[in-house]
C-alpha cells in the first residue's frame, strides 16, 4: 500500500468517479477534484508528483474559480448599476435641465433662457442670438459679471425692434479683448421630452424640447 507521508489515507483505496457528461464545457470543482484524484492514483509510485507541482495545479485552479466569480460579480454590478441609471434617467422626463449646447426654444408665453461659462471676471460679456439661417439678430451685453455659470435670457426683440416668432434659435457667447472676441463655452436651459436608453446603459441620451439629442453626461444641473 502507497502510503501519504503524515496520513493514513491509501492510494488503492482511491477510485475516480467518472466524470458526468453533460452539455457544459466548463470545469467545476467537483470536476477537477476527481480529475486530480484519479491523476494521483495512477501516478508512478517510483516517480511521485512533486508536491510543488501538485500545489501549482491547485493554485491555477484556485486562480481560474476566482476570475470568475469576479466576473460574476461585476456582471450583477453592471446590470445595478444600468438599472439605476435607466430609473434616474425616466425621473427626468418633464424637468427642466441646464446641458452643454447652444441651441434654445423661443416661445409666445416664457422667453429662450441659457446660460454663459464665464473663466474669469469680464464687463465685456455677450451673448449674439442667429436665427434659422445663421443670420445674428440680436446681441445681448451681459455687463460687468464676475467668473462663473452666468444666466440670461431673450424675450424675442430683436434688434431691428421688431420681435422675433416662436422657434428654435441658436447663440454663441464671446468676451471683447479690443477687437478679438475670445469665444465662451455656452449651456441651453430645456425641458427633457424623453429619455433613450443603450442596451449596456453606456450611451443613455435624452432628447430636449427642441428635439436634440444629448448624452446624460452633458448635464451640468437639475431644476
């Protein structure tokens, strides 16, 4: 009888159960146990496993069960995490935003409102309002402003004095450095009519009351 130094378990009286067939192509533990046990018992008695071999199986085994019960694991958190997102998305719907852009809706009851990213303090801030074709019809002086998120908004005049109809406009705002104008990043204030979701929930977008699509990583605030 081959005997394990420090234990009374026999070789002899190991036997491998055999290995279930069935449609799955992955090794369980249960598996690779019975493999290793029918590995040790039809090992050469005269040239033995070296127990530091033994041991290395055991850790590759160890290694492989552990990378997938991460991927497991980060699976569920992907699956939370987009199922968070997507409800935080649909509470949206029907809130107002203030999101990178620089297009705004003009309408008979509420003026067209956006908002102005300001560096640093400047008394030579505007805000220039393009109608659909591009052409610049108004030009609003935001005044002696200190850096910051600087709102404004646009009741319709133009300014040829008349008032400009219900649309869709766009503006672009610029500080006067003499005769250069130094060009500043502009936010639009919306109304979110719907929420898209992605199937893996990386490229959620929502759709602005002026019918833009942009991504939920735009969103600067929450009204």
């Amino acid at each position: 009888m081959i005997n394990i130094p420090g234990s009374n378990l026999g070789i002899e009286g190991l036997t491998a159960a055999p290995v279930r067939n069935d449609d799955s192509s992955q090794l369980g533990q249960e598996q690779f146990l019975k493999l290793m046990i029918t590995q040790f018992s039809n090992q050469d008695p005269f040239s033995p496993m070296e127990n530091g071999e033994f041991l290395g199986q055991l850790a590759q085994f160890s290694t492989v069960s552990g990378i997938g019960e991460m991927s497991s694991s980060l699976t569920s958190l992907t699956d939370a995490m987009y199922a968070s997102q997507a409800l935080q998305a649909s509470s949206m719907v029907g809130r107002t935003v203030l999101a990178e852009g620089n297009t705004g809706q003009l309408s008979t009851s509420e003026p067209m409102q956006g908002a102005v990213e300001l560096p640093f303090n400047s008394n030579t801030a505007f805000v220039r309002i393009f109608d659909a074709f591009g052409q610049p019809i108004r030009e609003i002086d935001l005044g002696a402003r200190q850096s910051g998120t600087i709102q404004f908004q646009w009741d319709g005049a133009m300014s040829n004095g008349q008032q400009a109809p219900p649309g869709t406009y766009q503006f672009t705002a610029a500080v006067r450095d003499g005769s250069e104008e130094l060009a500043l990043s502009t936010l639009m204030r919306t109304q979110v009519q719907s929420v898209t979701l992605s199937p893996d929930g990386a490229g959620t977008r929502i759709t602005t009351e002026t019918g833009e699509e942009i991504s939920l990583t735009k969103i600067r605030a929450i009204m």
